[in-house]
C-alpha cells in the first residue's frame, strides 16, 4: 500500500492515522516529539518542522504527503512540493497562515466575513476602533490560536496598550468588529483534486475560556440557515482550490446572518463528533481526498454532542469510566471515549473527546450535565 506522510504529530495526526490505517494505508509522522499522539499508531521521523534533512527524508519515504497543522514553513512546503506529491500545494498554506490573506480570499468567493482593518500604528487603530464602535477585537494576523495573539478592546483607553502589547514582536494586525453573535457554528467540507466536494452537517460550538468546549450537532438553528452554511462552506471550498478538508468558523447573529470568523485547512476539533455519527469522519474524508478517491458520504447517522477532554478532566473521567453508567442506560445515550495518548495532564491542555450518541441533543447534554466531570 501508499505511504502518507503527516508534517505534524498531535491528535489530528493520529485520528488521520487510525482512520487511513484502517484503509490500508501506512503513515509517518514528522515532530519534534518522541512518542507523541501520532508517532504511538505511525512511523515518526523525530526532527523539527523547519529541519530541512527531515523534511527531505519525509518526501523519500511518502508517496503523498499532508499537514495537521496551518503554520508550515513555507520552505519546508516548497521543498516537500519539489520532492513528493502535496496535494494540497502550498496556496492554501500561505493564504490561512495570515488572517488578511484569508479574510480577502474568503471575500473573494462570495463569503461575508466581520468587518476588518489591517493595523500599522496605534493611530491607525484608534481611527478604525471610531469606525467600528467598542467593543472590537485586535488581533495579531499570524500565529494566534485559543484566543491567544486577541485582545478585546472595551474603552478607547486601551487603544495604546493594545496596539503595544500584540504588536511588540513586530506582529501584524488586524482590528475586527465585533459580532454580538447569537450562535457559532463550524462547517466542515472537503474538496477532492477532481473538485468534488462534500460538506457536513453544521456544529453549533460552546466554547469556554476561547477552548472549544461543545459541539453540538444537529446545530440548534433553522433548516435554512443550516443548509446556507453548508453552502458557504463549499463556495469557500470551492473559491480557495481547497483540496483535503477546509473548517469554515461562523458567526450566526440573531437576524440570520451568517459571517465568517476564520478558517483551518485541516481536520478541526469541531469535526470530531463525525468519528461515530456520520456515514465517514473528518479524518477518512481528508485521506480519501489527498489520495484522490470518491469522497464518502458525510450523512449524519445520530443526533451527537462530542464534548472536549481536558487536562483537569482526565482523573475524573478515568475514574468514572470504571464505574457502571446509570444515567446513560436512563438517559438511553452512548458516551464514545477518545484519548490521545498524551502524557502530562495539564490544565486546559486537550487531552481528548467523548462523542455522546443519543436519541437527541437534549439527552446528550443532560448526560454532560449530570456527569459532573466538566464543572471543574
Ligand atoms: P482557534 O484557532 O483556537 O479557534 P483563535 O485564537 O484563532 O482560535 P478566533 O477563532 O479568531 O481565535 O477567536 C476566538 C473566539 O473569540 C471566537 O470563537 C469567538 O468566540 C471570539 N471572537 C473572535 N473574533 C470575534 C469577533 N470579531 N466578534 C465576536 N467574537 C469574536
Ligand atoms: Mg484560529
Ligand atoms: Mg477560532
């Protein structure tokens, strides 16, 4: 069989892994980790991401080669283009590392994204913060994940201070209105080198603290505003070249419109609930287009709450497990335990999932609810 190759080692590379084993694929793994989430289930070249002699040595031994994270090095991307097959090129890379590329790209497919300004002094910020009106949310263009790299800005006393603090690395910004959304939602659609694409059922997204903590799926929102998108989410697909899987972030506000937040060209942990609920998960629908095969149906099998598993939740989920679930025999649900193999259990770190499979949403999160694992 075809060997992948996945520049990055973490969870999404080892659900990527598991999946593709199991259709026959073998897999290595460039990162710095020994013994990470995916050097555990894959070959691993252990080596930096920019280490070039690494990267050559991934080319050598992958007939195709992918990412699970957005921030390769472009020389890195340029070299593995040169001396394998890259599928997903190195376009997509360079548009979503920077969030002016990406919101301009997204405009260009038709898409609506929050209002923004690119950011060059603290004048510039405080004359765009005028424009749009406080709250608004600076953020730093390259790099930022779990609201890191953001700042809220609630009082034009803070314009200084902001402007100082994320851009003291030399980092570009961007200032961005701020949406009072009523909901989030994330899409998931894959597109194949053939421009066949396929998306899957919107996820309505809690988060705490900026981590993804719910996704809800089927999202609590109209038919109508589900199937627009979903319809997004392929035009984006579509007007980006997209090949693999490409997460669409939204805002839904309480008149019906749908904006972008950003995107990740990638498996997104909001897609995680598809490993049990839909017809194929996240991760066989990116091996099928990277390797070129029909795409899989993305139908959703089960109502489906997937709940995220901390560093803090590890021990008391452990010892829950152990125990015999009454609340899910009462409450007729199926809690689906994914671990990651990580090591240390630290706070906030994503340590793992559970897809809870139920009748309905409502029952799923009663179990949450009533397992009370997530309070801490
Ligand atoms: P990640 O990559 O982990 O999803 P990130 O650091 O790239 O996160 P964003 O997704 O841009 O950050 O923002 C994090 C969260 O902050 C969003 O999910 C949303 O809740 C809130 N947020 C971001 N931008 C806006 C905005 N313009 N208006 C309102 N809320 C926002
Ligand atoms: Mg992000
Ligand atoms: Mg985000």
């Amino acid at each position: 069989g075809s060997t992948i190759g996945i520049l990055g080692g973490g969870q999404l590379g080892r659900m990527m892994a598991l999946a593709g084993s199991a259709m026959g694929y073998r897999f290595v793994a460039l990162d710095p980790t020994p013994d990470g989430p995916c050097g555990q289930v894959s070959d691993q070249i252990v080596a930096a991401y920019d280490d070039r002699d690494a990267a050559r040595e991934l080319a050598k031994r992958s007939d195709v080669i992918t990412y699970e994270f957005e921030n390769v090095d472009a020389g890195v991307a340029a070299m593995l283009m040169a001396e394998s097959y890259v599928p997903q090129g190195s376009e997509l890379l360079y548009t979503t590392q920077h969030r002016l590329r990406e919101k301009r790209a997204i405009e260009a497919s038709g898409v609506r994204v929050a209002p923004y300004s690119e950011i060059r002094s603290a004048e510039e910020l405080r004359a765009a913060a005028e424009r749009f009106g406080l709250p608004c949310v600076l953020k730093t263009a390259t790099g930022g994940y779990d609201g890191k790299g953001q700042w809220v800005i609630r009082s034009f006393d803070e314009v200084e201070e902001a402007y100082e603090t994320l851009s003291r690395s030399g980092a570009e910004l961007v200032l961005e209105q701020f949406i009072r959304f009523e909901k989030e939602l994330s899409v998931i659609a894959a597109r194949s080198p053939q421009g066949e694409i396929k998306a899957f059922p919107a996820a309505e997204n809690i988060h705490i603290d900026n981590i993804l903590h719910l996704s809800i799926v089927p999202a609590r929102i109209s038919e109508a505003v589900q199937q627009e998108a979903e319809k997004l989410a392929m035009r984006i697909a579509e007007g980006l070249g997209v090949v693999g899987l490409i997460a669409v972030e939204l805002f839904l506000t309480t008149d019906g419109e749908l904006y972008v937040n950003e995107l990740a060209p990638r498996p997104h942990n909001s897609g995680h609930y598809t490993m049990e609920a839909c017809r194929t998960s996240q991760f066989e629908q990116h091996v099928r287009a990277v390797c070129n095969l029909p795409l899989g149906d993305t139908s959703l099998l089960t109502p489906v709450v997937m709940v995220n598993v901390l560093g803090q939740h590890v021990e008391p989920l452990l010892a829950r497990v152990q125990e015999h679930d009454e609340a899910a025999e009462r409450l007729k649900v199926a809690p689906k335990l994914h671990l990651y193999g990580k090591k240390d259990a630290v706070h906030k770190r994503k340590m793992g999932h559970v897809n809870v499979l139920a009748d309905n949403v409502e029952a799923a999160l009663q179990w949450i609810e009533e397992t009370t694992i997530w309070k801490v």
